[in-house]
C-alpha cells in the first residue's frame, strides 16, 4: 500500500464548522424543530430492579391540560425484533433493571411531559433483585465471545507451571468500579413521520447503524428512514448504538402524528446509555530475577444485565502487550439485575490496562528493576499470541521519549520519601495501547462546475474533529487546496458508513474518501477535466483483503501526583503522554483528543464511581454534583507528544487512531505514583482520600 | 414540575404576609437549592415569594470589623468584600471554596444557609427518606453514607449540612435577623439549627414564615488570624469531605482564644466548643491542637463507611491551627 503524498495532512487545520460551533448556529438533533407543532415526549423509568409492570392507570396524566398521550406496553404498538432487547420498548411486562422505560408520555409541552411523567401510576410485581457483583457469584459464567469478536479465553504453554517455579511472582487482585457515559450533550432525538417513511434527527456515533435499527423495529425498508446528525456533542461509545430515547421518540412520533422531542436528564443517562462494567481483575505475573516474565496470568469478573450480554474485552490487551511463553487471559460474567454495560471509552483496553500496569509496577518493585526497564526486557518481537508481525509498535520509544522529557533518569524508586511542605510527591509510569481497526465503507466524490469538491460519507463527526480530517485528507487525494472540500457527513442518506467507534473513524471513513477521490481524478482525467463529475467507492474488498498483521498503537504515560500528609487528598500535578499512532492527521485536533482521553483517565483514577444502591439496585449517585468527573483545578498540566511513526501497512493514511487511546493506562501511571509518593498501594479505583488519611 | 405562583416581595412585611397564611409558599432567594429540588419533586411549592430583590443587598463594616450583611448579598459579593477578606478572612475563604464562580454569582446569604442537604436519597423521590417524608426510613444508614455525619446525626437521620459558609459564620457568632409572623428578632446562628433526633423533617427552628433579613458578624480581634480549610473529592467545585473553620488568638505560646467550627460532619455547622474550651489556656503545640480535636471528636459515632472522617478531622483541625500559629 502507498501512502498519500500529504500537503494538508499533518498540519493544524482549523475545524471547520469552528465558526457554527463557537457562534451557536451549529445545531444539534434536540434544536431541529421540523415542525411548529413539535411535542414531547418523556420517559417514565421503573422503580423497582426485578419484577413485571401490573397495570399503569394514565387517568391521573391525561387529564392534565396540554397531555396527548401515555404509552405502555399495555397500548403500545407492536415492534418488529431488536437485536438488542434494550430497544423492544414497551413490548414486555418484564422490568430487568431499576431506571428501565416502563412508559412515556407525550404532551405539547416539555414541563408539562414532566409533570404528567410523575402523576403516572405504575403498578408492580416486584420480585427480589441481585444487584451486587463478586467473583464467586454462582451464576458467573463464561460468554461466547467478548466484545466485539475476540475469543472469551486465551492459553498458551503452562502458565500455572511456570507460575509455580518463577523466581519472582505477584499475585494482585484490582477493581473498577462502574464508571458513566456522560458526554455533554445528552442523547437527543426529534422524530417525525413523512410520507409513510420515518425521519430522525438524533445524536449518535453512526447514522447508518441508527437507521438500519430503526427500519428493523418499524418495518420499514432502510430507505425509508433517514437520520440526520450533522453535530453530535460526544458519545464515547454511549451513542455507538441506539438507545431507548430514539425508539421512543419514533414510537411517539408515531402514536400522535406529531414530530417529537426526546431528550435524557443527566441522571436518566445513569441507566440508560450504557456504562463500563464493574470489574474485578487478578493478575498473576511469575518472573525471573532481572524482571523477565516466564508467565502472565490474567482474569477478569465482569456484569452483565439480563436483558443482553455485554461482555468486555478486559484481558485482550494482555494477549498483546508483553513477551512470556506461558499465558493465560480469561473473563467470566454475572448476569445480575442491573441496566445494560456497554461501551465507555477503550472498553477492554482502559480497565484491563489499569490492571496489568499496576501488576507490572508492582513486579519491577518486586525485582527492583526501574518500571521502564522492566517493560523493555519484556518488550516482544511479534505478537506474542498470534505470532504475527506488528505493523509497526513504538512502545520503547515512546516509553524513552517520555521519560527523558518526563525527567525520569534521576528518579529514586524508593516509596514515601520525598516531602514538599505538607505533601508528599511521586511519579509513575505506565504503558497504553489500543488496536488500529480499520471497517468497510462507502463514500462518493464529486467535481463541482465551480471547481470545488464535494465528498459525502455517513461519517459521524462527535466533536473529534472526524470532519475536519477527512477535509484534509481529501484535500491531498484530489491534489487540491483544503478550502476546495466540502465535506458532508452525519445524515444516513449519504454513501454507508462504519461507526464513529473503536478508534476506526478516520481509518476506515479516510480509506473511502481516498479511493472515492482516487477514482474521481481517473474519471476526470479521462474525460478531460469536464466538470461535474462523480465517483464512488466501497472499501469492502479492499478492507478484507488487507494483510494479516497485528495492528496497535502505543504509548507511554507519566504522572507526577503530591498527596497531603493530613487529609489524603491526592492531586495530579503532571500528566505527559508519548503515543506512537501513525501519521497524525492534525496536529491540533489529535492533541486535543488525546488531552481529553488522559483527562478521562484521571478522573477514572481519582473520582468517577457509580456507587450501586444495593437496596433498590439503582447507580445511586446520578447527577455531577454527586458522580465526580474533573473539573478545571484537577488538570493544572498536561502534555501530549508522538514519535514519528511510519507505517504503510494500515491504510492510504498511514494513521492509527486516536480517540480512545489516551484514557489507556493514565489510571495506571496514578495510582503507580501514588504508590511512590506515598508507599501505600491502591488496587481498588478511584483512588479516594479515604484510603490515605490516616 | 409542579406549577406556581410566582411573586416579587417588594418589601419585608409583605414577604412574610405573602408566606404566612400558604403552608405550600415558599421565600425564594438565588433559586440554587430550591429550583433544583423542584426539578427533582424534593420540592412542591404552590407559590414562590421572590426576596431577592429585597433591599437587604449590602454589607456594613463597623470601625471594629463588625459587619452586618444583607441576606439578598450574592455569595460572590461577600466573599470579595474588602472588609471581609481584612477582618474575617476565613469567611471570604469558605464563600470561595463553596460551589462555582457561577452559582456563587446567584447564591444569597439567607438562601445558603437554608439550603437543603445533598444526601442522595433526600435528592431521589423514588426511595425512603425521613427528612422529605417522615417515618418512610431512612435507607443511608445501612445503604451509602460515605459522605454523611459522624456526630449530630440520629436513627431517623444521618444527613449532613451542605454550606461552607454557615461554618464560618458558626465560628464567628453570627446572628440571624429574622422578620416573622410577630415581627423582627435574632438568634443565634448556631441556634438556627437543630439536630434531627426522631424528627428530621426540619433543618432549622424556623417558621416557614420567618424571613432571614441580615446576619450580623461581631467583631473578633483575632478574627484577621483566621482560616477555612475544606477537604474535597475534587480540587473545585464539589461538597466538602470535611472542612473546618478557626480563628486563633495566641500570646507568648499560649493559646488566650480561639473560634473552631466543623463542615461536612454534622447535620448542623459544628461548633466545636469542647475543643475550644480545651484550647484556651493551653500551649500552643501540635500535642495541645490533637487533644482538642479529639476532646471534640470524642463524641462522634461514625457509620459503617465514613471512619474516615474522624481522623481526617483531627488531622484537618491540627493542621489549620498549627498554621495559624505560624501565620
């Protein structure tokens, strides 16, 4: 595969929907109002984790003034299947979770939808509920798969053998608990019916899938359904798949004849998005004296609801990350009476890395070889399960780069000593990664009479500046200026596309739009440069021919945290990363991604816990003022560097993405400073003053 | 939401006359507290008697320091205030760590300190709670509390007060000016609370009728040697874990007086008088400050999972006053 000579790749290109954004024009799926008769609907939870829905008596609702209508599964219509259960709305009794949509109601109003939402009477059966997960749950089982497609468990040579005879072994058990989807605009939708064809103005990671989901509920032919998302304020994987809001808003839409409004509260998104699972991770490492590993042994205890199995791909970063003949990865499931995980940033990747860095920081104590050192004695050749070549993997060099901008040659790896004032300080280091994937998908170029070019692709640009870099990229294909491009993305009319997801945005959707633009030039050139032309392309083929390598980008990360002597309160003073992921695409859009990430990371180290509330078996504290995320004072420096990085065996671009891997190993690197700063070891996230103050 | 009456008090009088015949009225000040309660259904009222605008809007210094401050002050006003940042600094400071600079720009004086307590299930109308619906239960006790009292608190309730600056103030000897249903009177700040014991459902001995005119502040001639520390799950804008205010009046390494009250530990700003009744007279050391912490801190009896908080208020309490040693 050539790489595309690059003029805008690689430099700063302002967003360009800069100025709809900073000027409020841009309009998100909650502000399009396809008619003046827009309604609202909204959404009536349940109360109890287990159990069936008697009766709902509406009587009290509907005789407010301004209320059209209550719907349940006692008057809903029928849907056609979902393969995921989450979306069959109203078409069981069944309740599986505290915070499950047992009704919505519809009124002309939203504060009227509200106060009618409250006045519904829902009827119980209600049935002892199972809300807590713990590794000896008897009803922990092994899944098919884990998510999306990866083997449940991995064995290769005699791990518990070689764990038996290792000179040095650690044998640790970390947690995680559930962590929350809360990007800042909340799931939306507006839905309307036209012409016996559904459209949907909805805030997701991916039209197309959005679209085909919905056709399938409604009974309707893909065609007849639109979904147009041209902004969408962050998902993280929350808005990856449809979730309930958008059925009801169609569903609604459909009842009253109207358009329709559905938006989350912030605390409905508790239960209703999607979050990552609580997990439970031992971690067994047997190793020789200087740190080299003979066995990596890692197992993960996850939930999952009983509406769907989510399994999470906790391990799958072990199977890839550090040279031992002997290895093993495993992960076992409870179904328990809780919503629905599902994907949060790098599922898999962020916790399982959480893990296994903290194992590796407390092995290199245990052999007392620097933690740096010790991951480079490990560092593999190929990929360590699969034997296959990497396309490329730049782990010791970031690790290098990093330490040396970082200051980590002088460090002293003694816990606990160094005091400033009433503080006492610390740093560490941990290694991040997360697959290249590349998906199928279609987009169209087109040679516009005025010698500008237009490229279309159901690309979904989630605040990532997804539209942005295609610009760019098209821009170098076609040999043009980046200002020649228009770019149109997130609306399900435009050419099929794979999700904003997986970090495969750029690489998948960039494909398209290189050879859509490729083809483009050919039909110019052979018809003498006569405008308008159009091409299309489809990178199925290409996308299943591609070579069988391991694919993944790296990184390193550092953090210097000081923790008072008196209260425990731990603060991150720096944080630097160094990935190795290609070529970046845009230098000022990637930085912000990966700050981002590292910041989701802190918070994931520091704060973010959903706390089950074991008698009712709902995430109790479901709002930000009680769910902590970092605010602006605990992220006082932050820096972000890349190797050069060339590979040619990824896609036209030669990039990785970016997305996902800056939140991969951040909680490791603080809670492995925290360790140093202070001698007391925390395996149990986040990392609360509690555990310190003493 | 519920819908309601929305009116503007144009003067004290008429406020409270607006108040006293509804039992489903309320006074609204910067609307923080209460607008978000009636989002969530904690609150219900039929009518809201806007006191804002009250002219109860500045704050007076006395030459000694004394002040006597508005009730419709804005939270950020107070806490930029010359005089109160000269004399009272750890007011300044508890107004400051309190909230964001946007909730801090709406917040009254009067409104703070009746805000209502943040305990999760207070907030959640689909569960139990004894101070929002008396003999339901109270689901903290045995359920997530990690945040909640470790004194003050009962079998009925274990919620804590949310202000940073009602701590300051319970320090300083606050007064609260009151126009009620018989006319004006004061009261002491810390006896404005009262402890839930078998009745939660009140955070205060007020009438529903009684409007918080102003809250006076005397003078305090160490009140300049003071300090608000606050200890938080975040470096901005989250409730305390525990905080505590102290101003401290030392000569010749003795301690002559001093002013101490807890945040985030009680159903009430505590005052901690035990501890500063061990501290008068007493050497000005580490050793003295930890036995007045735990003179205090004795009576605590935290729950299953705040332990924690006790000696992290020791720490806090030895750490503030050693620094006020130093200062």
């Amino acid at each position: 595969m050539t790489v595309t000579p690059t003029r805008a790749v690689g430099t700063d290109f302002d967003r360009v929907e800069a100025a709809e954004k900073v000027t409020g024009t841009a309009r998100y799926a909650y502000e399009h109002a396809p008619d003046r008769d827009t309604v609202y609907a909204v959404p009536v939870q349940s109360v109890i984790a287990r159990g069936e829905v008697v009766n709902v008596d509406t009587d009290g609702a509907l005789t407010l003034p301004g209320v059209i209508a209550a719907v349940w599964h006692g008057n809903a219509p029928r849907l056609g299947p979902a393969d995921d259960p989450e979306l069959a709305l109203f078409q069981s009794r069944r309740v599986a979770y505290r915070g499950q949509l047992v009704a919505g109601v519809i009124a002309e109003t939203l504060e009227t939808a509200r106060e009618a939402a409250r006045r519904l009477r829902v009827e119980y059966a209600q049935e002892p509920h199972d809300v807590v997960l713990r590794v000896d749950h008897p009803k922990m089982y092994k899944p098919s798969k884990v998510n999306p497609a990866y083997p449940t468990d991995t064995e290769y040579g005699d791990p518990d053998a070689a764990l038996e005879k290792a000179a040095v072994t650690v044998d640790l058990t970390y947690s995680t608990p559930a962590e929350h989807n809360n990007p800042m605009e909340p799931h939306a939708t507006v839905a309307v019916w036209e012409n016996d064809g559904l459209v949907v103005y909805d805030s997701n990671q991916g039209s197309s899938a959005v679209r085909d989901t919905l056709a399938g509920l409604f009974g309707l032919p893909p065609d007849a359904v639109r979904v147009i998302a041209p902004h969408v304020g962050g998902g993280f994987g929350s808005k990856g798949t449809p979730r309930p809001g958008v059925v009801l808003a169609a569903l609604a839409a459909k009842v009253t004849g109207r358009a329709v409004k559905v938006t989350m509260t912030r605390q409905q998104m508790f239960a209703l998005v999607g979050y990552r699972t609580p997990i439970i991770q031992r971690v067994r490492l047997g190793a020789d004296e200087d740190g080299t590993l003979r066995a990596i042994v890692h197992d993960a205890f996850e939930q999952t609801s009983t509406v769907q199995e989510f399994a999470e791909q906790t391990t799958t970063p072990t199977r890839i990350m550090y040279a031992a003949p002997n290895r093993r990865t495993t992960h076992r499931l409870a179904p328990l009476d809780v919503p629905t995980p599902s994907w949060m940033r790098a599922p898999g990747e962020c916790p399982g890395m959480f893990a296994l860095e903290s194992a590796m920081d407390e092995l290199a104590i245990a052999c007392g070889v620097d933690p740096i050192e010790l991951r480079i004695r490990n560092e593999p050749e190929t990929d360590p399960e699969s034997g296959l070549p990497f396309s490329s993997r730049n782990l010791v060099a970031c690790l290098r780069e990093g330490a040396a901008r970082f200051g980590w040659a002088d460090r002293d790896p003694a816990p606990g000593v160094r005091r400033e004032g009433r503080r006492l300080v610390g740093t560490g280091v941990a290694a991040a990664t997360y697959p290249a994937y590349r998906l199928p998908s279609r987009a169209t170029a087109r040679a516009e009479p005025d010698g500008g070019f237009t490229v279309r692709i159901a690309a979904a640009d989630i605040g990532t500046g997804a539209r942005t870099a295609l610009t760019q990229i098209a821009a170098d294909a076609l040999r043009t200026a980046p200002e020649r491009v228009r770019v149109e993305v997130g609306d399900s009319a435009l050419p099929t596309a794979s999700l904003a997801g997986g970090s495969s945005g750029t690489a998948s959707w960039g494909t398209a739009v290189v050879r859509a633009c490729e083809a483009l030039l050919r039909e110019l050139d052979r018809y003498g440069g006569r405008r308008p032309q159009e091409a299309a392309a489809d990178t199925t083929a290409e996308v299943e021919a591609a070579e069988r390598l391991s694919r993944h980008a790296f990184g390193a990360q550092f953090a210097e945290v000081g923790v008072d002597v008196d209260t425990g309160e731990v603060r991150v003073s720096r944080l630097l990363g160094v990935f190795g992921v290609g070529r970046v695409i845009n230098p000022k859009t990637a930085r912000s991604q990966f700050i981002g990430g590292m910041t989701m990371g802190l918070g994931m180290a520091l704060m973010e816990e959903g706390v089950m509330d074991v008698e009712f078996g709902d995430y109790l504290n479901h709002d930000f003022a009680q769910y902590h995320i970092p605010a602006c004072a605990d992220v006082p420096d932050i820096e972000v560097h890349w190797v050069d990085e060339v590979d040619d065996r990824l896609n036209p671009m030669g990039s990785k993405g970016i997305g996902e891997i800056g939140i991969v190993g951040t909680a490791a690197a603080v809670a492995n400073a925290v360790h140093h700063a202070t001698g007391v070891r925390v395996r149990d996230l986040p990392i609360r003053l509690d555990r310190l103050v003493g | 939401m519920r819908p309601f009456v929305y009116e503007r008090a144009e003067e004290a009088r008429s406020a409270v006359a607006a108040v006293a015949d509804r039992p489903d009225a309320m006074y609204l000040g910067g609307g923080t507290n209460l607008v978000d309660l009636m989002r969530l259904g904690v609150a219900e009222p039929a009518r809201l008697v806007d006191v804002s605008r009250l002219p109860y809007d500045t704050v007076g210094v006395r030459p000694d320091g004394a002040l006597r401050i508005g009730a419709a002050v804005r939270n950020s006003d107070l806490a930029a205030h010359p005089a109160v940042r000269r004399a009272h600094p750890l007011l300044a400071q508890a107004l400051l760590a309190g909230a964001s600079g946007q909730v801090r720009n709406m917040a009254t004086v009067g409104g703070n300190l009746l805000q209502r307590t943040r305990c999760a299930y207070f907030q959640d109308i689909t569960k139990p709670c004894n101070k929002r619906n008396p003999g339901s239960g109270c689901p903290a006790r045995e359920g997530d509390h990690r945040n909640l009292a470790i004194i003050g608190h009962s079998e009925a309730c274990v919620a804590t007060h949310p202000s940073d600056m009602a701590v300051a103030l319970a320090a300083l000897d606050a007064v609260v000016h009151l126009e009620g249903r018989d006319g004006p009177r004061t009261l002491p700040l810390t006896e404005l609370y009262r402890l839930p014991g078998d009745d939660p459902r009140r955070d205060t001995v007020l009438d529903p009728a009684d409007l918080i005119t102003e809250v006076t502040v005397p003078a305090l001639s160490f009140g300049g040697r003071s300090h608000y520390r606050k200890v938080r799950d975040r470096a901005s804008f989250a409730f305390a874990v525990v905080s505590v205010a102290a101003a401290l009046d030392v000569a010749g390494g003795v301690v002559r007086d001093c002013r101490i009250a807890f945040g985030a530990i009680a159903p009430v700003p505590w005052r901690a008088r035990r501890a500063e009744e061990a501290l008068r007279g007493a050497p000005a050391t580490e050793d003295a400050f930890a036995a007045a912490a735990r003179a205090e801190l004795g009576q605590a009896r935290p729950l299953r999972d705040n332990a924690f908080k006790v000696p992290l208020a020791r720490n806090l309490l030895v750490r503030t006053l050693t620094e006020l040693v130093v200062a």
